[in-house]
C-alpha cells in the first residue's frame, strides 16, 4: 500500500494545471453507449475512476483504446447489459451507467452502488424518474434489474437537483419518444458539458435555469469531444496557495466556475487575479476569518471544496464555520485533522474551526477523496513529515497530487 510522505513548506511559488472534470468525464464515457459509434473524448484525466468507467464500457462490448489524454470509445457492438458487482464496487459513481445501459439496451442488471465513504448513497430519485419514463424495475438480493417498457418523455420533477439522478434522466430520455422536461434540474457545469456532448451525438438537450428539455437522439458515426476543467481540483491548488501562502497559478480552468471559492479566499485575505483561463493567488500576510461557509447545490458553495476549504483555514486568525448540507458523513477528515493539531468542533451538519498557530505532522489517513486532499493541503502547513495513508482515495480524483505540490515547491514523495 502506498502512502505520501510529505513535508511543511514555508512558501509555495509556480503554475499548475487543471486537468479535465472527473465529474464530467464520467457520465460522457458512460454517455457513450448512446451513441453506436466512434466517441473520440479529449482532455481525460489518468484517474483511478476513469479506469473504472473504462473498464466496465469494455465489459459490456465497446472497444476502448486511451492515446494520452484521448479515449476512443467504438460502442458500435454492445454484447452485454449487466454489469457486475466487482466492476459497480470500484467506482462509487457508477449508477450513472443506468441511464445509458437502458437507453441502449433496454434492459439493464446491476447492484446497487452500495454504501460509501460519504454515508449511504440512496439511488432512490434516479429509480423513480426511470420508473416514470417507462421502465419496470424490480430489485433481488440487491440487484437491480430494469427493462424498458414503451419509453415515452414525461415531465420530472426532482424534488432534490441530484447530480446523477439529472444526468441519468438526459441519457434514458434520448431514447424515449417524444419530449422530456426535468424540472429543478441539477446545475452544475458539468450537466452543461453532458448536455454538449449529447448534442454532438445527435440528440436534442438544452437547459433553462433549473429545467432541461431532451428529445431523442439519433446516432452519429464519429463525435468528438473535449472535457471540460475540473472546478474542485482548481478549488485544491487554490487552496494549497492560500493555506501555505505565496504566489500560485492555475491554467487552463474556467474562473468562472470557482467564484465562491476564490471568493471566500478573498474574504480571508488572498489576492486573487483572472486572466483569460489562469487564476492567479497571492497571500503574504496571514489569513483571517471568512463568512460562513454553507455547501449547495450548484451555483452554491460545492460540498466537494468544503474539506480543501477547511484545510486551509486551520491557522487562519479567528473561527470559520462550515455547514454541510448535501451529504451526512462529510467531516469525516475532520478527526484526522484534528490529529495534526488542528482545533475543530463538529456538531451535527455544522463544523467550526478556531485558528492555531501550529499544525504538527503525523500518521494520518485519506478518510475519502477530498478529506485526502484536505490532509495533503494541512500537511503542506505543518512542522515536520506528514504520513498518509490510503492515498488510493487521493488516486480516485488527482493525478499524482504529489507532482502537482513539487511543482509548486513543496516537498511530497509517493511511497
Ligand atoms: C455528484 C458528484 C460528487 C458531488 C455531488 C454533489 C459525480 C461523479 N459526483 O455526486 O462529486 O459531491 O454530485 O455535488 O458527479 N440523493 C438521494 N437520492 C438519490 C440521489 C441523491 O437522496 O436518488 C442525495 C444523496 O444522498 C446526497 C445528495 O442527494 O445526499 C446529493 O447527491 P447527488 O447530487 O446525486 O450527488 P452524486 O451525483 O452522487
């Protein structure tokens, strides 16, 4: 098992950049399936993840071929429907494979995803709204087994604007005949990069707001498409920056995307500049405290940034308070910040953090994916070595987190 060594910094100065969304290139490797034909996906991150998505479209028949940051999927010969519980295990998001597998089968058999690091993961408004577009659905012994009656669009109103239950609605309803409206729609960025590519495979998506209309799709021979920047692995260098202080820079991401995050460093005293796709943070002097930080649904606070957030607040002056809305179970890297020294207090949804001078490293763990991020970003403030371990859920969302902090002149190795 191998864990990241790394050591407090007293000054970070360099240009990093943004890799493309794992949260976007997920469900369009999965949207792929729609389209019987050659899907070129530019600008995909070498992530844990990605290999897991790939591994489950080679499972059910496409042909999938990496070249660099370039995945061909050919899903022109799609031999299976089911996906296996080992292969639905490996990724916690691979329910978006639901949607796309009944569009294109009309039958689908899978587990559950299961529970998580995040508390349990309800699936139940993605099974509703197939329910509603025409697909019986029974469940045994924890599988779930779909096929598709007359599918026909409807309208669906989300009573929660669930990321993947959104997307997995666009994907089933380019099969349906006729129109579907999802009504209080997920809005994140990357619905809108799903929503380009099902355009460029023939279908008909367009969003308004919180609603978002898709008609059929009709397949193409050849789509091509480019993933767009990931938004919280932009928020994490940010974050690096303002916690350890000094001059960091961001390319090739979309600042318009991470506005409440470069505003809430703002507020505790960064200097932030955009110009074009580069953000720019400058911080000298020490952070202070910022307004209370409560994650939404996009365009609100992401739930993903809250963890590198409260990293790097832990020496601010003064107490910052976070209020964790969209999942139970997400403080659980508070404990091991704690460990290093940090002063937080958790109860229930609410987490307030007191400033310290010192943070000391130690034997911590990666408790999720941004909890991870969260420890590498205290650890780069500490005195003396951080250990982590379990760095395979750092693997799940960052490529070699432990480059990006040496090139920003930090000091991380991979053991
Ligand atoms: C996606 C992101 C994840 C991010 C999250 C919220 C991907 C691959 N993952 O996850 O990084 O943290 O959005 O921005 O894009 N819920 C239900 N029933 C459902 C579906 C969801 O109760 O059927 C609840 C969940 O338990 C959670 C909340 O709704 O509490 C948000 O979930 P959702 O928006 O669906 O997140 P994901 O798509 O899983």
């Amino acid at each position: 098992m191998s864990k990241l060594i790394i050591e407090g910094c007293p000054r970070l100065s360099g240009s990093v950049s943004a890799n493309g969304a794992k949260n976007s290139v997920l469900p369009i490797l999965a949207a792929t399936l729609i389209n019987a034909g050659e899907n070129v996906i530019h600008n995909c991150p070498d992530l844990r993840d990605v290999d897991s998505a790939v591994n489950i479209l080679r499972h059910l028949g496409c042909k999938v071929r990496r070249e660099g940051k370039t995945i061909i999927v050919n899903s022109s010969n799609i031999t299976r429907y089911d996906i296996p519980d080992n292969l639905m295990r490996e990724m916690r998001s691979s329910v978006i494979f639901l949607g796309p597998v009944l569009a294109r089968c009309g039958k689908s058999s899978m587990s559950f995803p299961g529970g998580c690091e995040l508390g349990p993961r309800p699936i139940d408004l993605h099974i509703d709204a197939v329910k509603k577009l025409g697909v019986n659905v029974t469940e045994s012994g924890g599988i779930l087994e779909c096929t598709a009656g007359k599918m026909t669009g409807k309208d669906i109103i989300l009573p929660f604007p669930s990321v993947g239950a959104t997307e997995n609605i666009i994907l089933l309803a380019t099969a349906c005949h006729g129109r579907t409206r999802i009504r209080n729609a997920a809005q994140e960025p990357e619905i809108d990069d799903l929503i380009a590519f099902v355009n460029k495979a023939g279908g008909m998506a367009a969003r308004r707001g919180s609603e978002i209309e898709i008609i059929g799709t009709q397949t193409r021979e050849h789509t091509e498409h480019t993933i767009m920047p990931d938004r919280i692995e932009t928020a994490t260098y940010l974050c690096m920056g303002a916690a350890v202080g000094g001059d960091v820079e961001v390319r090739n991401t979309y600042p318009q995307y991470v506005e409440t995050i470069t505003e809430a460093l703002t507020q505790a005293g960064a200097e932030i500049s955009v110009r074009k796709d580069i953000i720019r943070i400058k911080r000298d002097k020490p952070l202070g405290s910022i307004k209370p930080v409560r994650t939404m649904p996009y365009p609100g606070f992401p739930t993903d940034a809250q963890a590198p957030l409260m990293a790097a607040m832990l020496k601010a002056r003064g107490s910052s308070i976070f209020l964790e809305t969209i999942f139970e179970n997400r403080y659980r890297h508070v404990s091991e910040l704690m460990r290093m020294g940090a002063d937080i207090k958790v109860a229930g949804r609410v987490a307030v953090v007191e400033g310290v001078t010192r943070l000391f490293g130690t034997k911590v763990r990666a408790t999720d994916l941004r909890g991870g991020a969260a420890m590498c970003i205290a650890a780069m403030t500490a005195m003396g070595k951080t250990e982590i371990d379990d760095i395979h859920h750092i693997d799940r969302g960052y490529e070699k987190i432990e480059n990006v902090i040496n090139a920003l002149g930090g000091r991380a190795l991979r053991e």
